[in-house]
C-alpha cells in the first residue's frame, strides 16, 4: 500500500458554498423549537454555523481543523468531548464518509442528544439508480472512486477522503441498536436526471424482485417493519438523491 507523507497538502473536502443540502436541513432544523442547543459537527468553513445562529440557534461548531477561534476540535473517529445529552439536536452533513469508524460516530451523537432530540446525518447516496449503476460498471459507488482516497499512516490525524460507504439500511440499524428511531427521509438534487427512463424502467422491473424480498417468507415476521423500510428504499429522495438525508429521534439510553 501507498503511504502519503503527513507533510502532503491536505486535501480540504469542505466547500465555501451554502449547498442545497444545508439548506434543506436548516428547514428541518426550523421544523422543531426555537433556540435548540445545537451540534454541528464537521462545521466546515462555518457558513452553516452562522446560517443557524441567524435562526437563532445556541450553535457548538466541532471540526477536526479549526477554521475559526469558537470551534472545538473533535476527531470523529474518537468519543466526542461532550457531556450525555448536551444538545436538542446533532447535525452530521457529509462527514461520516470520511470516517475509519463510522459506527463509533453513530453511537456518539445519539449520545450527545437528549431523549426526544433529533440527530441529523447527511452523506452520499449511495443508494440511487445513478450510484447503483456506476458501482455494476465500475465496482465503485458515486463519490467513493479509489482517486480521491488518501493513504495515510494510522497516526496522521487528516481527511482520508470517501472511504466509508454508509447505506440507507445500515444507518438506520446502527441508529435502533443505540436508542434512536427514523423519522424521515430526505434528499438534495437529483443526480443525472436526464437517465430518469432508465431509472422508472429499472424500479418497473424490480417491483416483483423487491415484493418477495420485503413481504414473503420469513420476512412475513417483521411485516410492519419491513413496509416501513420498503417505502423508504423506494421513496424519491433515496431512488433519486446525490446525497442522502436522515432524521433520527433518540427514543431512549442505548
């Protein structure tokens, strides 16, 4: 394996713009109370910081570099320094693809949130016609091509790039497993909208494949479960999204 030298420019994968993702989640954020307490971790260049403490918002900015004197430097893939059930709600917009650790990440922002609290994840969707499509042409999902991956020593502390892959199915288990429940799905723009026939024709031919997958045999066992979770795989925004959008209701102590 390739070893990049620590001295190696960092390959920042923030981005000044306000994005359409930030912008749909601050309209979920605007969807509960007023003045939440309010993670928002990686914080990036701190545009959606600011954007929520327009709103607002009493806003903890976390990020591995500190772009800015009020940040708390956090390394995603260790315990977070903060206190249980510090926060109304944790947002995660395009960070836990980053992460060697994902499931620890999970975990620790269910943690940090109180009961009835919301956290917030936002990451590629890798679960899209278009990203299902490069992954049968290329063994690659959208955004998690091999060129954009930095091979770092266990020790350097710096972005690796897309390395963790995280599907609709396994955030939601990790989610359950810690105390938290889906409440809604959501997605930006759609990506390569101009393949939709081939998408609509792809889902018209999957329809009886994907019935005996959720609905038949021992799936029978979890019915209302399964149902819940067939109309999310096949809800617009996870079919059609460039990233995928999650909101999380921490229901209970893990």
């Amino acid at each position: 394996m390739t070893v990049v030298d620590a001295s190696e420019p960092l390959v920042f994968s923030g981005t000044l713009d306000y994005t359409g993702y930030m912008a749909l989640v601050r309209d979920i954020v605007a969807s509960g109370e007023p003045a939440q307490r309010i993670l928002d971790m990686p914080a990036g260049e701190g545009q959606f910081t600011a954007a929520l403490r327009e709103s607002g918002h009493d806003v903890t900015p976390a990020d591995l570099n500190c772009r800015r004197d009020d940040y708390v430097r956090v390394d995603m893939n260790e315990p977070l320094p903060f206190a249980d059930e510090a926060f109304d709600t944790a947002i995660c917009l395009e960070g836990i693809e980053h992460l060697i650790d994902p499931v620890q990440l999970v975990r620790e922002l269910i943690r940090v949130v109180r009961p009835g609290g919301r956290v917030i994840l936002s990451t590629p969707n890798v679960g899209s016609y278009y990203s299902r499509l490069q992954y049968l042409f290329t063994g690659t999902f959208f955004q998690f091509a091999p060129g954009g991956v930095r091979d770092l020593r266990p020790e350097v502390d710096e972005d690796r790039g897309h390395i963790a892959p995280m599907p609709y199915l396994r955030l939601r288990t990790l989610a359950e497993y810690h105390g938290a429940r889906v409440v809604s799905v959501h997605g930006d723009k759609y990506k390569r909208k101009i393949l939709m026939p081939l998408y609509l024709l792809v889902h018209a031919l999957g329809r009886w494949w994907s019935s005996r997958v959720f609905f038949h045999g021992a799936a029978r066992r979890f019915e209302e479960r399964n149902r819940e979770i067939h109309r999310h795989v096949n809800s617009a925004p996870l079919l059609f999204s460039r990233s995928l959008v999650l909101v999380f209701q921490k229901e209970r102590e893990a």
